[in-house]
C-alpha cells in the first residue's frame, strides 16, 4: 500500500536556511521562498491540498479507535501512503489537540514526515493575536528547529492584518509562508469580513490589499508571494461585488469548498476568475473517505477534478 518515497530530485526543497558552509566566510544561502517552493510542487503535482482531518467519524470509518493509537495510524498512513504524491498536505491542529499532549506529539510526527516525503506542510491553525503573544505562536510554527515547524500556517486577522507581523517576518526569514484568512464560506463569516471598514471598504477588501503589500515587499518579486489567503470555493459572487482583486494580490489561494462541498467549474468561474493559477484547492473527505486502500485514486481524481474546474 506504501509508495516508494519519491527520488530526492523530484522533492521540494525543504524550508529555512541549510547547514552553513564549513569555511564560515561564505554567507549562508538564502531560503528558497515558500511561494516560489508551492508553486513548484503545484506544477509537478497539481493544485491540491489534501487534509488530514482525523474526525471520530473518519477514524471509526477507517476500523481505528478515536484514541492515540487510532490517531497515530490514520495520520501517519495519509502521509506515507499520499507524501510526494501531492502539492501539500494540511493537518488539522485542532483534531490532534483533542488528544491532550500525546495527540500533539502524534502531530509533531506527521509534520516531520512530510518534511522526510519532501511534501510541503500547510499547519491549519487559525492563529491569531498581538505582540509577545503573536510572537510565540510565529516561533513555535515557523522557527527553523521548532518541533511544530511547518511549511506554512494559517492565520486569522481580525485583531488586525499588522498583528500578524512576527508571524509573516519569521516566514520570510525563513522560508516559510502563512495563509490569511480572507473570504471564508461559513455563514458567519460575512458578517465580519463584507462588513464596511474605517477605509470605506469591506475588512476582506482591506486584508487582501494588505496581503498584496506584504508580497509586493517579500522576498520573490515575481510569481507567488508567500503570504496567501484563504478563499473559500463556495463564496459565490462576494470578491466581485466587494471590490476584491485576488489576481493583484499575488498571494497563493488557499481554497476549501472543492469535494465534498460541491465546488465545481462555475463556482470557481465565479470565485477566482483572473486567479486561477494562484488557487490550491484544499480536499478532505472526498479523499479521506476512501480509505487507506483507496487514497491515491481519490487523490488522483480530485487532483483532476480540480484541474477540469480551474481550466474554464
């Protein structure tokens, strides 16, 4: 059921600064920036993120135990059997946390795996929050060492965009990125981010120029910025009627609502037209759901799915 590991050619290459040089003269190279590093394994492995989401639900489905143990087996088991296979792979923080301290160990585990398959991490964990504080999350996610070291976390604004300042420096001093929540599809969601800000302009408008900002002064001045957003497939008409140029932001288009949720071609006409080769489409169940044996063709069919969507 386990592929081989994919040759060490073909793999992404790994985030932060490598093994300085023995003759310490030589200035360490430069990180090679996560935009440029996801748009590489988008264009081998096609525009999908797959989740690992071990709901109770899922794992009963899969025979296993809501325990650690059952835990360990299903995370474990998606990367071995889908690292390298796909653009990314995206842990849900909160479904390892419900396991107490053991479930994050377990979490530790799979991120460094992904890092061993040469598959780039995206850490779902919505933070957000100011100063020290915001410092700590940065350092515990995004520091070089850091046993929760992923390639890119997400992260919610609305204690403001400039919050998340020791967040996105870190990731660019380290080659790592972030995903900002912008234009999500619960149903709340509007409520906050069309609401009109202090600027006249909806707060999502006024996150994704922000985000714009950010990479325009990044470390890749061309091609995908490192700071991206999370859009929701499922939004409908909002960014055209709020104003919202997702293309000119140049930020990487995290993108629920692809599988299970129904998105298809004229949702993503509707949502992304203009950015379409900035989306990454993010798919959990529909893959999920076929169990260990079924993983790699579910994965292959979303990725085509996608693909079929994202062409027009």
């Amino acid at each position: 059921m386990t592929p081989a590991p994919p040759s060490a050619e073909s793999r992404i290459p790994p985030a932060g600064n490598p093994t300085p040089p023995a003759d310490s003269r030589i200035p360490p190279a430069e990180p090679v920036p996560f935009g440029t590093r996801l748009a590489a394994a988008m264009a081998e492995h096609g525009p999908v993120c797959v989740g690992i989401d071990p709901h109770p639900g899922l794992l009963d489905a899969w025979g296993l135990p809501d325990d650690v143990t059952g835990l360990r087996t299903f995370a474990m088991c998606v990367v071995e059997v889908l690292g390298g296979r796909v653009a990314a792979l995206k842990p849900q923080s909160a479904l390892f946390e419900r396991h107490g301290s053991a479930g994050v160990a377990v979490l530790e585990d799979v991120l460094a795996a992904c890092r061993d398959t040469g598959t780039l991490s995206v850490l779902d964990v919505k933070r957000g929050d100011i100063g020290s504080t915001m410092a700590g999350y940065a350092h515990a996610y995004l520091a070089d060492g850091a046993p929760l070291a992923a390639d890119a976390i997400t992260l919610s604004p609305y204690l403001g965009l400039g919050s998340l300042a020791p967040a996105v420096e870190l990731a660019h001093a380290t080659g790592r990125g972030v995903f900002v929540l912008a234009l999500t599809s619960n149903p709340e969601g509007a409520s906050v981010q069309h609401a009109v800000g202090a600027d006249g302009r909806a707060v999502a408008a006024g996150i994704v120029d922000g985000v714009g900002v950010l990479n325009a002064s990044g470390p890749a001045p061309t091609g995908l910025g490192s700071v991206g957003l999370v859009v929701g497939a499922t939004i409908g008409a909002a960014a055209r009627e709020l104003g919202i140029d997702l293309a000119g932001s140049r930020a990487p288009l995290l993108a629920p609502g692809f599988g299970a949720q129904g998105a298809g071609r004229a949702e993503v006409t509707e949502v992304f037209a203009g950015a379409e080769q900035a989306v990454l489409a993010s798919t959990s169940r529909a893959v999920l759901a076929a169990g260990p044996d079924g993983l790699v063709a579910a994965a292959e069919q979303a990725v085509a799915e996608v693909r079929t969507a994202l062409a027009g």
